[in-house]
C-alpha cells in the first residue's frame, strides 16, 4: 500500500482539510464496515465525518449531504448496484467525490474526482472470495488519509485527549496529579521529631511514608523523605535509636513531581526509580502532599 501513496492521495488530503463541511463516508456489505471505522478514527482525530450506508442512501440519508461537504466511497468491485445508483445522486449535489476503489477501470473509479486505488492480487480468502485482503487495503488508506489529516491540523496529544475522556485511554491523556493525591493523608514531621513520632506518624497516615519539611514563608519546604527502606537502614545500621531524629534517617532530596504533572508521568518516575509513592508540590517546590502508586492503580491507568 506504500506505493499507493501517490499524488491523488495528497489530493484527497488537500481536499479534505479544505472543504468548509464535513466527511460522508459511504459503502456497502464488508466495506461499509470498514468505512465506520475510518469515520470513527476521523472523528476521534479533528476531522468531522458521518458514515452512511450506501442502501439507505438512497433511500432517504442522501439528506445528510449537505453543500461543502466531503464524499468519500469505498468498494472493492466499483460497480455493485448500489454505488452505481448512489454515484449519479452525489454528483448531482456537486459535492466532491473521492473512491476508494478496488477497481480502477470501474463506474466507481471513472466518476470519482479522486481515485485511491486499493487494488489486491489475491484475497486472503482461500476461494479468492470473502474480501480479507481488499478490506484490509481500505482501513490502511483510511487510516493514512486520518493520520496524513492530523498532520495538517497539527493534532496533538491534548487535541486528543478532548476527545477520548473515556477508559484508561482518555484518564492517560487528562488526569492530573492533583486529582489523585488530595484524597490521601498528608504525613509530615519536622527535622527534629524523634524516630517513635515518624513511625507513628507514618503509621497513622497509611502512606508508607513522612516528608519531613520546615515551615517556610506560610509554605511548606521539603527536607527529605522517611519511607519504610529507610527504617531498615537504621535498623541495620544502629545498635540503638535513643537521640536520633527525622532528619538523621530521611533520604535527602526525593523524588517529587507538579501537581499539575499528567499522572501517566508520574507513573514513568515511580517505574523509572521503583518506588511507589512520589512527594506532590506546586508550582515553587513545596509540599502539597504524597502520591502512592495505589492511587493510579485504583484508576485503571496502567
């Protein structure tokens, strides 16, 4: 299909991103699904499109055409009775025609103004019959028409987002840091708070964790973390804990990420650096909160 990527294919490209309406896309049997799909993925990619069945066409969906808009038609043989009925119609209405045809010496291909040739050898099918091959050739150019589109339109990730708010997909590309961590406890204590006070505060606020911060202009600035690995640290490294502080057993510079980081990014950190929580400040650093790895799990992101 790379060779078919031709100078009508950038036509049609043209066409498409200019015309002032939309794109009716239209087939029957096998590529009337294919054509459904490929009004999806333009919908779901910034260029407006409707999908109507080459049968009802005729018989009253012919309504939906309306002047500046796109018509794009799928068939493997380009002369099913149907198409050959439906052609003439849209020709009528003067709006622009684009085939993707299977067929390029069909009644489809000869009245198109744009032909996208989907041409196979051989169907998949072992009787050489069930379109396998062909429908496959027609969901690859509808997929390179939707992405050439995206191009133009400079469709990006947050473009993208706007139109998939739905499932781990649309929470990937919206959800925020700061619609995770809010929910949770908020455990902190000072430098100077004895080793029983960090335990029981790590203890009561179910995080695994302590930032241990100072005061700073009404903020919070953070000093470090106190996490489980650093309470077996200790352990192993001091025979007796009498006199020592947040501030003597706390990992100095932790792991931190923006509250209005995508919380997809903070799932990279925590996976980059294996740790399951990550210390949440503002914009200028200070201490908001924690993230545990829990909280995105629960939201079906990963």
């Amino acid at each position: 299909m790379e060779k078919r990527i031709t100078d009508s294919f950038s036509e049609a490209v043209e066409t498409i991103f200019h015309a002032s309406g939309r794109v009716i896309i239209s087939g029957i049997g096998k590529s009337a699904n294919i054509a459904a799909k490929i009004v999806s993925t333009l919908n779901s990619t910034g260029t407006p499109a409707l999908f109507m069945h080459a049968a009802d066409a005729i018989h009253g969906d012919l309504g939906m055409i309306q002047p500046g808009d796109v018509v794009l038609c799928l068939s493997k043989s380009g002369n099913t009775p149907e198409i050959k009925v439906l052609i003439p119609l849209v020709k009528n209405f003067g709006n622009k025609l684009i085939a993707i045809v299977g067929n390029t010496d069909s009644f489809l291909a000869r009245e198109a103004d744009i032909v996208l040739d989907t041409t196979v050898q051989h169907e998949a099918c072992p009787n050489n019959l069930a379109p396998t091959s062909s429908t496959t050739a027609q969901l690859v150019m509808g997929d390179a028409l939707a992405t050439a589109l995206m191009a133009c339109r400079h469709f990006t990730a947050s473009d993208f987002a706007r139109f998939h708010p739905g499932g781990a997909l649309g929470k990937q590309l919206y959800m925020r840091v700061a619609d995770l961590y809010v929910q949770n406890e908020k455990p902190q204590v000072p430098p100077t708070a004895s080793v029983r006070e960090t335990i029981l505060e790590m203890t009561s606020r179910r995080l695994g964790c302590a930032v241990v911060v100072e005061p700073s202009d009404g903020k919070l600035l953070i000093q470090g973390i106190v996490t489980d690995g650093d309470l077996r640290r200790m352990i192993k490294a001091n025979a007796s804990f009498d006199g020592l502080t947040a501030a003597d057993i706390m990992t100095r510079n932790p792991k931190c990420v923006c509250d209005n980081e995508f919380a997809v990014r903070a799932l990279h950190i925590m996976r980059t650096h294996s740790i399951t929580q990550l210390v949440v400040t503002d914009s200028q650093g200070y201490y908001l909160g924690v993230l545990h790895l829990h909280d995105i799990l629960r939201e079906g992101i990963i």
